[in-house]
C-alpha cells in the first residue's frame, strides 16, 4: 500500500466494505470491481516471497504495489475441502463431511457462498470455470456465469463486476509426466526432511517452470483490465487453492495470497 496520504486503493476497499450489504441500486460507480486469480496446487515459488529461483515478474508486481500476505494458510492440505472454505467462510469440518476429500458436506440452511452476496448487491459474478466445492451447490445460483467462456466481458453495461479465474497449470497433475524444462534441478533447494534425489530435484524444478508459465497467464490477464480501462478500478487478489503436491511435513503452511493492485 501506499505510504503517504489516502491511495485509490484504500478508496477502493472502503468502496468494496460498503457494498456487501448495498442494493442493486446502488451506484456502480461506487463499488470496485473484484478479480481473483487462483492457481491449483502451488508453494510459494515466487519471487516476492523471497525466493531468487523465481521467475514470477507479474506477480511480484502485484505484491510490491499492493499487499503481501506473508501468514497465508489453506484450511485443508488438497483442493475440495479447501475451496470449500473458500467459497462460504467455514472450516470444512464444520459441514462434516466436507472435509473429506471427494464427499459432500451437509450445508445448513442458512450458509451462503460469498458470490451470493455479491450478486445481492448487484455484482455480475462469474467463474472461469474450476467449482468443486465439495458440497451439492448449485453453479447457477452462486454464479451469474460459470463456465470456460465466463468473463466479465459478458455482464450487461455499467456493472461492478466479481470475476474468478482458476488456472489449471500449476495442478498437481502436471508434475506427473514432467520432463526437462528451463529451471535446472541442480540449483533447487531440497529442505532437509526429503531425501535429495534425482526425482525429488526434477519435480520441484518442474513445479519453477510451471509457476514461470502461470505468471504468464496472470500478466496476460492483468492487460485485458488494462484494455478495458479497468485497472484503476478493480482490486486484484492471486492465490493458490492450497499448497502442492511435492512432498512437505504435516501442518506447514502452504501457499501464496496476495494482493489488491
């Protein structure tokens, strides 16, 4: 955040504060728009965390010119039970079973995924196009758009907008087949409770190169805002859904968050 004075952004989050209880008719004006970026499976290879075999540019721009969130916690160590936490605010234990991974947690009546409440207060929102929340919610009741084609491009004139966009490139998946890349496996740090092996040097090698490929995606994602006259008016969040897939004792923190533009 800025140093001195009152930035756009604190304007902005003031504005995004406000909106949650507002109408529909309230001014658009007044509310920011809202872009998540979300990758799959990833730690924080990433420059702005301090790493220097990071090749993360687009990102660590985020986090230098907004916030760097450095005690960033998953609620759950894979995908569902996590985005379960994410989408409604709860500890997925707390819906049993959702924190089970492929079950589906009991959702009490009155539990709400934030997205509904946006769209209450008149934001098109959309998601591109990853849910599995583990529990039976209802897309088109939580999205006004959800799917590979949804963007905010597609909301009517003059509409704040809540846009989520979920990159597949950093899934866990990916390591699987992985071949030779750019990052050279000699110069990754193997932490001290895996064994230092060939495998192990590879994989985490492979997981730079895909990271590398993500901020990409972010970058390009970050100038169609710039296209469309956005960028001053919408907050930027990246993160990852939860940590990945390479080997890491129990209970360690796992990903990166950050961070309004």
């Amino acid at each position: 955040m800025e140093n001195a004075g009152v930035s756009r952004r604190q304007v902005l989050g003031g504005a995004l504060a406000a909106a949650v209880p507002a109408t529909a008719a309230t001014a658009a004006a007044e509310r920011p728009n809202i872009l998540w970026i979300v990758s799959a499976d990833n730690n924080p290879f990433l420059g702005a965390y301090g790493d220097t075999l990071a090749r993360t540019p687009t990102i660590d721009r985020l986090a230098e010119q907004g916030v760097l969130y450095t005690n960033a916690f998953s609620s759950a160590p894979v995908c569902a039970p996590s985005r379960f936490a994410i989408l409604t605010g709860m500890p997925p234990e707390s819906c049993g079973p959702a924190e089970h991974m492929r079950a589906e947690g009991r959702i009490p009546e009155f539990l709400r995924g934030y997205p509904e409440y946006l769209r209450q207060a008149g934001y098109f929102t959309t998601n591109n196009d990853k849910t599995d929340y583990n529990a039976p919610y209802d897309a088109a009741k939580i999205w006004n758009l959800s799917g590979p084609f949804a963007h905010w491009r597609r909301r009517p004139a003059n509409t704040p907008f809540l846009a989520v966009f979920n990159s597949m490139t950093t899934h866990e998946s990916a390591v699987f087949t992985a071949g030779d890349g750019q990052t050279d496996p000699a110069a990754v740090r193997v932490p001290a409770y895996l064994p230092d092996t060939p495998r192990i040097r590879a994989d985490r090698a492979h997981y730079y190169d895909l990271i590398a490929r993500f901020d990409g995606e972010v970058a390009a994602r970050l100038a169609e805002l710039d296209a469309d006259g956005l960028a001053e008016d919408t907050i930027v969040f990246y993160y990852s859904d939860n940590g990945g897939v390479l080997p890491a004792p129990s209970g360690t923190a796992t990903t990166a968050a950050c961070t309004p533009r």
